[in-house]
C-alpha cells in the first residue's frame, strides 16, 4: 500500500506540473496583453512597454515557464497584477469557498444517491425504481446554471427564503447562502450516483458471495450493508474522485450567477483581464485539488479493494 | 432521564418536531438581508465590477472612483441631476483666473484619518502633481499642468501651462481630483507613489471598513468627517460582473439600489418588483461600426460609404436593446458640447443610397468582409443584424466573437499582426463629460493604439488641439462637431448608439446620480 501510495503521488506531482505548463503555454498563445489591462486606455506605449518589462514578459517563453516553478518552489506564486496583492494569498482568500461548496454537494448529492441507488436497486422493476430512473436522468440531464437560475427564481425571488446572492457573514448566514448553491451543482450527481451504484449493487446481488451470505442465514439488512452496499459503491467513489473536476467546472457557473466568491468567479475575472499570475496560481492549486481528490478516490478504492492495489 | 425528557416535552419526537420547526422558520428568512440591516441605516448596491485600485493618482475605472468618491474629498465634485454641473466640496472657493490659473481656498477644520491632520493646500498640490511625477497611466487627466502654488495654509493656485477646458468637467469633479494626506501617503509609500489597495488615511465621509475580495465592498461613517451627515450609516456595495444577477438580488431582497440591462427594462415597464422606482438616464458611451481603412478590402471609399448606408441603426437598437436605447448621432451624446443633431449618414440608413456606393465601388468584395464584436449576447445580436442588414446590398461578412481579453488588443500594432486583418469592427468606449475624451482615441498618435480604423485627418488633429484650450463654448461646440463630420466623411464610422442607464430602487430611497445615470453614493438619502 505505502509503494502504491507513493507511487500515486509521484505522478500527481507530473500531472500538476504539465497541466500548468500548457496552460502558460496556451495563456500566451491568446492574443491578449495584460499591461494593456493593468494600465487602461490612457497609458502611454512606453509606460506599457516598461510594465511588460517588469512583469518579466518580455522574456522568452520557457524562461517564464522556468521562473514561475522557481517560484513556486519558493512559495511565491507572484502578484495580482491590479491591486498588487500576493496571488497566494488572493487565492487562499476565495479556496475555501469553493470547497466548502463543493464539499457540501459532493456530500449531500452523494448520501442522496447511495440511498437513492440502493433503494432503487432493492425494489427493482417497482413504480418507485421507475420514478428513481426518471427523476436521475432527468436531473443528470440539466446542467448546474440552468438549475442555479431556476433555484435562485424559485427560492429567492418568488418564495424569499434564501437570499440570491453572496456568501453571507458568520455561520448561520453562511449556511443560508450555502444551500442553494450547493444544491444547484450537487443535484446532477444525485442522478450519476443512484445510476452508478443501482447497476453495481444489481450484479454484486447476484455475486457467489451474497448467495452465500443468504444461505448462512445472515439477516437480509446485514447483507445489503455489508455484503452489497460495500462493494457496489466502489465504482461511486471513483466517480465522485474523478468529478471533483466537473464541479469545479460547475462552481464557475454557479459562483457567478450567485455573486459568490471562489475560485470559479476568480478564475473567469482573471482570464478576461488576462490576470496571467492569478490565472496560473488559481489553475495550480485547482488542478493540485483535483488530482489530489483522485488519488484520494484511488486510496480509498485500493483500501476497500485489495485486488486495486495488486494490479497496479 | 427518560422521564425527565418526558416530563419537560423534551422527547425524541417532541425535539424532531422543534428543530423542524426551526429550521423552517430560519430557511424562511432572508437571513443575510436581516444580518445587515440590524447594524443601522445601510445602504446595501451593486456595482458592475470589484474595486482594484484606490489610489486616486493612480486609479483605471469608474468603479473605483465611486469608492473614491466617498472616502476622500475632492475640491469639487458632479453635482447630482439631470444637467452637468459641478459643486464645491473641500473647496470653500475656487475660481479661474486665467486661462492657466484656478485659485483655491480649502474649507478649514477638513481632517485626515489616523490622526494625519487637517487637510491643507500642501496636500493639494502633492495630490495633483503626483499624477505627474510619478507617470501615472491616468496623467492625461491632469492634461497641462504645470505645478500648484501655495499661497497659503488652505489657499494655492493650480497653475496650466496652456488653457485646458476638461479641468472642470473631468479633472477636478472626478478620479485624479481627490486630495490624499501628503504625510500619511509619503510614509505608507517612501516615495509618494501608488499606495494601491490600502488608504493609508481618508477625507471623505466614509471610511473603508472592510474590503472582501469578489464579496463586497464595505463603508461606514468617517467619525472624524466635519462635514454634512451622509444619508446612510453603512454602504455595502456588492460586485456583480452581470447586471442579471444583480437584478435577481434586487428582485430577491438583497439590494435597495442597481443598474439595470435595456433588456430588462423592457420586462420591467409596467411590471416593476414591489415597492420599487425605475428611472431612465441617458448614458455617454457610445457604440459604433468601425472599418479599418489600411485593410486592402475596405481602400475603396464607396464601397465603406455602402456599408454605412446600408446599416440601419435603429433596427440594431430594436434587436439589441429591444428598443429601449436611442440611435446616436456621432461620439458625443447629448447634453455635452459638441453633440449633432443630424448625422451626414442618416441613423436609419438608406439602402437605395447604398447601392449607389456599392455600384461605384465595382459591386461587393469577391470575399466575405469579417466583423469582429465581443462574446456578450448584445454584441453578437447587432453583429447579427448588422449582417442581415449588408446582405441585403449582396455584402456577405462573417462574425467573429472574441472574449474581452482578446477583443480589446484586436487594433494594437505592439500585439503583433492581428490588427492587418481586422476589417469591421464593433466597438463600445466608455466616456467622461467633456468631448476631448471621445475625440482623443481617433487622432493620428492613436492610430494602431486606440484608433483601430487607422484614421488619420491633419485637420482633426489640429482641431482636437484647439478646442483642448477653446474657452468659448459654442466655438468649442461646433470644433467638435466638425471633427465627428470628418470621421463620417470617411466612411469609416457608422454611429449606432449611447445606449442607455436605466437604474431601479426602493420606494423611500432617494438616489444621486449623474447625469449619465452613475451613482453619486454620499448624496444618497431616505429609507429603505
């Protein structure tokens, strides 16, 4: 297991470091001049140029490359090129708000599918398996803004009872401006996961095992918990590892239409205004998240599983 | 245990039922709304961006100047209305002398925060010639001047190498005209340079409180302000990228004050949110079809004249702003010095005209001309429209969208070639209430910078120059409408629209606003 780990986290590390390499790679292939941004219309062409030579892009393209990893070994992730404040801390400032999000909708939209998955796979062909399979697919089926729209129209505007915009202050408030939010991205992985773990659980209860299981005797809720549930949610949680990164993808959206700060509203502002430190910051520590949430996923699935691990 | 639980309803069922109950009741609420009202009288708006300069020296963007507006003083600011005017502010009088001379009396007993003093003319003139000094990007605001005298403790005079008439209606009233604490800025920064995100001491009637990235903005009263009592104890001003989203929180409770689309105007006329004004102001920017005239397809000044007759503005307008803006006549908007009444091309174009171009040009291009416009839905419509509208004459073009990013270096020579291929262009500037400021991005300097249809005009240029320093008004007026003939006449410019600043608030609330409809946040009164 310690090999396996290490193994893992070796190639984390890679990915990281060639995912934020194309991504300066495509920053600069964009037209787009961020001196230009930083300075507005009525700078002069050299107080642009003496700004581009100071924010060092008037070097050679592998060169940047180089210096930002150099920095990143130093901890310097460089400034936002607008108010001057350091991209680390600019970064760590809107982090948590995105994961929080995130975390919360993996959380509920996962206890939601389990439950929803096994419910549909141990009344099978009933009615409510039925109305489950539609209700899945119809939420897989609609994507994160158009549910945060709609959830922001129903809930804040017609109904009043969350507020539409912000993060809120404190703990309370907090979690008002939380749910709907949370809601509006997670609803989709209600759908993926019921899917995911109704068809597992269907093959591991017709598996030798849970056969066996019944012929000892053992009670039919232990079998499930223990016997089906356990395996057939392996293939959940690697889904739910791999698609940290389509809810990031979703917090774009949804942290803009909800004003909310984060990463995702970060970013969008930071590429318009070619913000080329925040851009490359934002995107490490996401892409350092996401791969971290796999590896995470492939643990846990190795922990569960010993046949993972041996066939690495 | 279990009897006591029993005995004082405190039961597993019983508590199910209380924390439901609870819980209900507080998901109910519009619990952040409720948060901020209960710490006083707070104004709670939405601006289109979050602020990232508040360094006045130093400053890009309105959005940073309402901040500004509100924690440092200025010698004059906009007077709120419907007419452009300015009032006094930290100034207990000011006049023009001359041409090149604006003496100054500050109102005494005017402090600085932090215990930084009371605001002198020694702070004035280290506030205006900063700009200067230390090459600002915004230096052209302060145009010619030279240096400010001080004639005493609260009395100077700004001294103008030339005469430089947008001192009144954009230097002094707006972002470079705030007076920071010469003392306080020189220790927070050594050389009295951009001291960026953090004040190092206020003169305004709020102060910063609070600044949460992408969160809000948060102002609260100055206590050492001597001044007239704002309206409100508390601002709070919400960064909002799209006005959609700011009008749901308006709509939802969280905001008594925000700008409104033209789209939604539309939607709102006699179906308004509860409690609620709408009002409509004109705005300043102002839009335009460009066309490069170093593009080897665009050299044929018959076939440009075509296209600007066979674009019918008010068709654009009712496309993309259902109808909601009115079709311009030029750069500069009315209500300002220099605005026509009639344009040479008329708004609504004139097809049988546009053959007639298209004609003596030889028929159309043999390939389809591109347009370039923004990724915004109002761009791509009038884009749209726009094509629909030259097919008709058998111009064929193809749209290209762009993100903001990439679009606003499209006419740049430094960012490479891009600016050979560009052929029609749909462009939108923000503008400030003098003409200079509409004019001065197509003079010959700019060409290849700002002016992306590369026009070049000797007689423009001089003109520009002229009227910089023309004391006359009407004179002045008509400098400007002669410069906006000039562009027309070259088929290069086909004026579409100002659009518009329709704003919406809660009945109680008495907003300030410019006359282009921008929030003057200290002037804001009543209840909400």
């Amino acid at each position: 297991m310690l090999f396996y780990t290490a193994q893992r986290l070796v190639l984390s590390v890679v990915i990281v470091m060639v995912a934020v390499s194309i991504l300066t790679l495509m920053l600069h292939v964009v037209p787009g001049d961020p001196a230009v941004m930083i300075l507005g219309p009525r700078a002069t062409p050299e107080l642009i140029e003496r700004t581009r030579e100071a924010m060092g892009l008037d070097r050679p393209l592998p060169v940047q490359v180089a210096m930002f990893f150099a920095n990143i070994l130093r901890g310097d992730l460089g400034q936002d090129v607008f108010t001057g404040r350091a991209v680390s801390q600019i970064v760590l400032e809107q982090l948590p708000y995105t994961m929080i999000l995130i975390s919360v909708a993996i959380l509920w939209s996962a206890a939601c599918g389990i439950a929803l998955g096994a419910y549909s796979a141990l009344r099978r062909n009933t009615w409510l398996d039925t109305l489950s399979g539609v209700v899945s697919v119809g939420t897989i089926s609609i994507p994160a803004f158009v549910m945060a729209l709609y959830s922001v129209l129903i809930f804040a505007v017609w109904l009043g009872w969350l507020p539409a915009i912000g993060a809120g202050d404190g703990f309370w408030d907090g979690i008002t401006h939380l749910i709907l939010p949370a809601f509006a991205i997670g609803v989709a992985w209600v759908g993926y996961v019921s899917r995911i773990v109704r068809a597992s659980m269907l093959e591991v209860m017709t598996q030798p095992h849970v056969r066996m299981a019944r012929a000892f005797g053992l009670p039919e809720r232990r079998i499930t918990r223990s016997h089906i549930l356990k395996i057939a949610v392996l293939p959940a949680v690697t889904l739910i590892g791999t698609g940290v990164a389509h809810l990031f993808s979703a917090a774009v959206f949804v942290e803009v239409i909800f004003a909310r700060p984060g990463i995702g509203a970060l970013l969008v502002g930071a590429v318009n205004e070619r913000n080329y430190p925040i851009v490359l910051g934002a995107v490490l520590i996401t892409t350092g998240i996401i791969v971290l949430a796999t590896l995470i996923s492939d643990l846990v699935v190795a922990l569960l599983d010993p046949r993972q691990r041996e066939e690495f | 245990m279990t009897d006591t639980a029993h005995r004082t309803g405190l039961g597993r069922r019983t508590f199910l039922q209380t924390a439901a109950a609870t819980g209900l009741a507080a998901a109910t609420m519009p619990l952040g709304s409720r948060i901020w009202a209960q710490s006083g009288k707070v104004l709670r708006v939405s601006s289109y961006a979050d602020i990232d300069a508040l360094d006045p020296g130093f400053y890009q963007n309105g959005y940073n100047v309402d901040v500004m507006n509100c924690i440092y003083s200025k010698l004059v600011r906009y007077k709120p209305g419907r007419e452009w005017d300015w009032e006094l502010e930290a100034a207990e009088e000011i006049e023009q002398v001359d041409d090149t001379h604006i003496r100054f009396k500050l109102k005494e007993g005017l402090m600085f925060t932090g215990g930084y003093g009371e605001m002198t003319a020694e702070d004035v003139k280290f506030s205006f010639e900063r700009v200067l000094e230390h090459d600002s990007p915004v230096k052209s605001d302060w145009g010619p001047l030279d240096h400010v005298e001080i004639t005493g403790k609260y009395e100077g005079v700004i001294v103008l190498s030339e005469a430089f008439q947008p001192l009144w209606t954009i230097t002094l009233p707006y972002g470079t005209g705030h007076i920071v604490s010469k003392k306080a800025v020189m220790e927070a920064t050594e050389n009295g340079g951009n001291f960026g995100m953090e004040p190092p001491a206020y003169s305004g009637p709020y102060v910063l409180q609070e600044w949460k990235p992408n969160q809000y903005v948060h102002l609260v009263r100055n206590p050492d302000w001597k001044g007239e009592t704002p309206g409100f104890d508390e601002i709070r001003i919400l960064p909002m990228d799209d006005t959609k989203t700011a009008e749901r929180a308006y709509e939802a409770g969280d905001l008594d004050y925000t700008e409104i689309t033209l789209s939604s105007l539309a939607d709102y006329r006699g179906n308004e949110p509860e409690n609620t004004v709408i009002e409509e102001y004109p705005s300043l920017y102002y839009v335009w079809l460009g066309m490069n005239l170093d593009n080897p397809a665009l050299q044929d000044e018959n076939l440009r004249k075509a296209i600007q007759h066979a674009i019918n503005a008010e068709q654009i307008i009712d496309a993309a702003y259902f109808g909601e803006a009115a079709p311009s006549t030029g750069l500069i908007a009315p209500g300002l010095p220099g605005h026509r009444e009639n344009p040479s091309v008329p708004v609504a174009g004139d097809l049988d005209k546009a053959r007639e171009y298209l004609e003596a040009a030889g028929g159309p291009p043999s390939e389809p001309l591109t347009i370039d416009a923004l990724n915004a839905t109002v761009w791509k419509t009038m884009a749209e429209v726009i094509q629909a509208q030259l097919s008709q004459i058998g111009i064929q073009t193809q749209i290209n969208v762009q993100d903001s990013g990439s679009f606003w270096t499209l006419g740049m020579e430094s960012e490479g070639e891009r600016w050979k291929d560009m052929q029609l262009v749909l462009n939108r500037f923000s503008m400030l209430p003098d003409p200079y400021y509409a004019t001065s991005w197509f003079v010959s300097d700019q060409v290849g910078i700002w002016n992306w249809e590369r026009f070049s005009n000797e007689e423009f240029d001089e003109l520009h120059k002229l009227a910089l320093s023309e004391t006359d008004t009407e004179t002045r007026a008509e400098m400007y409408r002669k410069m906006q003939d000039l562009m027309e006449a070259t088929g290069a410019y086909k004026f579409i629209t100002h659009e518009g600043t329709p704003v919406m608030y809660r009945e109680g609330l008495e907003p300030a606003l410019r006359p282009d409809g921008r929030p003057l946040f200290i002037d804001f009164e009543g209840e909400v």
